[in-house]
C-alpha cells in the first residue's frame, strides 16, 4: 500500500488514502508503473483503482518515499480516476 492522503494532524477520522501496489500491469491510466528502488524486490504498479481508505493503526512504515515524476503521475492518475 502507497498512503497518498496529505498529513492532517487536525484531521477528524485517524484514516490514510491508500493505493496498492502490484505487480501485475493491465495497461490501463489507472496504473503508474513505479520506479526500482530498495523497498520493491520487483517490477511494480501503483493501482489508483483500488483507492481505500486505512486506519493509521492498520498502517506499517513507513519503508520507502516516492516522489518527483512517479508521484506526479500517480496525481494524475487519481485525477483522471476521479474526473478531478
């Protein structure tokens, strides 16, 4: 799982935005394919599909940060998921 809600210290419920993370690629806009770094042993996908909410106790890490283009493509995606 990939939090992508903002840090909210003021926020109402103790919940995170989360995206999976897969290997598996249906070549669809809702996957960005994420880039090789330590904390992913293979090639992977964020899936803005699954979109979940989590509640912070169920949350571990976290393990690694993504960040520059994958994350902006990430944002796109979730715009374009949620016709935002």
């Amino acid at each position: 799982m990939m939090v992508v809600s903002r840090e909210d210290a003021d926020a109402p419920r103790a919940l995170s935005l989360c995206v999976p993370v897969t290997t598996t690629f249906r070549e669809s806009a809702y996957e960005v394919e994420l880039p090789g770094a330590p904390f992913l042993t293979q090639k992977s996908y964020a899936n803005v599909q699954g979109l979940q909410a989590i509640q912070h106790h169920e949350l571990n890490g976290p393990v690694g940060t993504i960040f520059g283009p994958p994350l902006e493509k990430i944002r796109g995606a979730l715009r374009y998921a949620l016709e935002l």
